[in-house]
C-alpha cells in the first residue's frame, strides 16, 4: 500500500517528468503544509524554484532545511550560497549572513570544505569591494578568518591539484585574506 505522503511525492515526480515544474511547485507546496519537516521535500522545491529562476524562494526553502537538520553542512552550504548569490552592494548584510554559514560549514566539517573557504572569502571580497564607508570594511575576526582561509586554499590546491593553483590565484580571491 501506497502511503498518502509518497503518493504526494509521486504526483510531484510526475509533474515535474512532464516538464510542468509549476505543477510540481504547486503540489510540494501543498506537501509541505502537511509534511513541514521533510527536509528532502524543501531541497526539492529549493530545485523547482531555482530552476524557475525564483532565487529569493529558493534561499527560503535552504533555510528551512537547516533549520530542519542544522548538523548537516551541505543544508549550511547551499544556503549561504544562495545569500551570497542574491547580496548586491545595497544588501551586503546577505553576504555578511552568508559568512557566518560559511563557517558553520568549516566548524561542521573540521575545516576541510573547500566550498566554503573559496565562498567565504567571495563574500568576504564582495563586501570589502562593493561596501560603502563602514560598511565595506571588514572585522578583524573577519580578516583573521579570511587570512586563514586564503592560506589553507591554496594549500588544499597546492596539495591536491597544483595545476589549478595558477588559475586561483589569477582569481585575486586569495587576496581577500591579506
């Protein structure tokens, strides 16, 4: 027997087979008012919506997911990754926000997440380039944290892939930890 929860599910994979990603919305919208702490539901629709270029939707969904399973950093990471991709330099304070996920992600993986370092310090530039008087000025905590991150970078791709290293510093991203 079928439960009423997957039954929910399959309509939404039928909709979203048949290329009606509104549909599919419409209906994981529906699930979820029923079946809120279903985290891969909220990932799913986080999907729909980028796919439907919906950004600020997206960013919410994420965020339900963390709020849902905070030990997990690939929830941390996707939503931090969202604030940084709708921060402009009149809402800096999403790429501030995205910085402090970006740590959570480092915390919960003992530092070794090389998405998070690299997103961290983009925010970190982002907000140093496009800030306005104060606010494009950076913590000392801040600079601490992008000094470490830029060191431990280019190590991680000194070590695991020199090739790329020529290319990431062509960035100018590892500038933003000095």
């Amino acid at each position: 027997m079928v439960s009423p929860q997957g039954a929910w599910k399959r309509l939404c994979c039928v909709a979203k087979g048949r290329g009606d990603e509104e549909k599919a919305v419409k209906t994981l919208k529906e699930y979820l008012d029923v079946f809120c702490t279903d985290a891969e539901a909220w990932e799913e629709l986080a999907s729909l919506y980028l796919s439907l270029s919906m950004q600020k939707q997206a960013s919410f969904c994420y965020e339900e997911c963390v709020l849902i399973q905070p030990q997990n950093p690939s929830y941390h990471l996707k939503y931090a990754d969202s604030l940084y991709s709708l921060s402009t330099p009149s809402t800096l304070h999403l790429a501030r926000q995205a910085v402090g996920y970006y740590s959570v992600v480092l915390d919960l993986t003992n530092g070794s997440s090389v998405h998070a370092k690299y997103g961290l310090l983009c925010c970190l530039d982002a907000i140093r380039s496009q800030g306005r008087g104060s606010s494009s000025r950076l913590t000392e905590d801040e600079q601490k944290l992008a000094a470490k991150c830029a060191r431990e970078l280019e190590a991680d791709y000194q070590e695991k892939c020199p090739a790329l290293l020529a290319h990431l510093r062509a960035t100018g991203i590892l500038s933003s930890g000095t």
